[in-house]
C-alpha cells in the first residue's frame, strides 16, 4: 500500500443561509451548465444544488448535492431551525433512493455537485456568481492531505458497483460513453 502526503486544493462553496432569498438563480444557472450542450437549457430538476424553500416562515437553506447511497439512512436527524422543525431528510446532500432529489430526470442517474470544473476553469462556480445576495461565496484553501492511491480506487470501485446494482449495467455503461464523448 502506497501512502504519502501531498498538498492539494480545497474548493469550498461557503453558504451564509441569513442572506438567501430564495430567488433560485443558482439552481437555474447550474441546470443550465450542465445542460448538453451547455447552456442549452434550464430545467431546476437537472441542478446539483436545490434550495429547500419555506416561504411561510421565509426560510431558504441551499444544499448542494453530495455522494449517492444506495440505501436510505437508518439514524435520521430533524433540524429545528427559528423554532420551526423540518423533516429528516430536508436538508441531506445525498441522491438517495427515498426521494426525486438529485437523481437525473432522463437517466435516473445520480447528480453531485462537481464545482462546475470545466476546461478551462471558471474563475468561480456558476452558483456562486448568479447569487446576488452573496449568499453563497466561493473560497480555495491548501490542505496537507495523506494520499491513499489503494483507498482511493476502491471508493471508486465501491461507487460504480453501487451504480450498477442501482441502475443496471447498460443504463451505466450509456452514461459513461455519454460523458466520454463530452454530451
Ligand atoms: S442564488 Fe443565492 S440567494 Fe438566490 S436562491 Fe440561490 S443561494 Fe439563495
Ligand atoms: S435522503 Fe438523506 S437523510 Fe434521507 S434517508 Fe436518504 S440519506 Fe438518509
Ligand atoms: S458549484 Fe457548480 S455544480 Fe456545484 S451546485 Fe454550484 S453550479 Fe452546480
């Protein structure tokens, strides 16, 4: 096993939830960056970020979309947030098979956020330049970080299994020739 340590970049999207107005421009912006081709179409259900809106009590939480699982959770959490309770699940970053959320409406597919990487790069996420409010700002960090090149293939590998065994091997074996091909 080869282990070393290795400085990398930490890309963070800080989220100041006080400031969000709930107006959505990073949903829209985000479907519409990962439209393809991109820019091709706005549609907030392909978003990697999705902003649990509680107009009632004027409460906006974005929450960008995180790893899948395969199973729901069994230890769930409530949030009460300004003396209301929201739901287990409202605040998850997780494509997971409970809910819609997060699962590509065409393909079934996971989605997670990937930090808008593009070639060549932006200068800052999508998200974070539609938002107005200056609810969310992006920020980069170094961090002294242990490479683990075994541990990482077999997270990959346990990923694509979880993949298969969800969606079938030829709806994955699509995707990826999709992504191969840059559609
Ligand atoms: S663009 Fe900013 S203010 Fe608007 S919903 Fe998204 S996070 Fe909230
Ligand atoms: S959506 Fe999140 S919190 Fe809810 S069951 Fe799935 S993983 Fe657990
Ligand atoms: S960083 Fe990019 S991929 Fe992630 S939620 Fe924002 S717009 Fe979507």
């Amino acid at each position: 096993m080869r282990a070393g340590n290795s400085a990398k970049t930490v890309k963070e999207i800080r989220i100041d939830i006080e400031k969000c107005t709930g107006c959505r421009a990073c949903e829209m912006a985000c479907s519409a960056f990962h439209a393809k081709p991109r820019y091709s179409s706005v549609n907030p259900a392909r978003s990697r970020i999705r902003v649990v809106t509680d107009e009632i009590n004027d409460e906006y939480v974005p929450v960008r979309a995180g790893n899948h699982t395969r199973t729901e959770c069994d230890g769930r959490h409530f949030y009460q947030l300004n003396g209301k309770q929201y739901g287990e699940c409202s605040f998850c970053r997780a494509a997971c098979p409970s809910r819609d959320f997060f699962i590509e409406p065409d393909s079934g597919l996971p989605l997670k956020c990937d930090m808008c990487e593009d070639e060549p790069p932006l200068a800052e996420p999508l998200c974070v330049t539609v938002c107005q409010p200056g609810c969310l700002t992006y920020e980069e960090r170094r961090l002294e970080a242990e490479i683990n090149e075994p541990e990482e293939r077999e997270a990959m590998e346990n990923g694509l299994q979880s993949l298969v065994n969800q969606h079938g091997i030829e709806a994955v074996i699509d995707n990826l020739k999709r992504l191969s091909k840059g559609q």
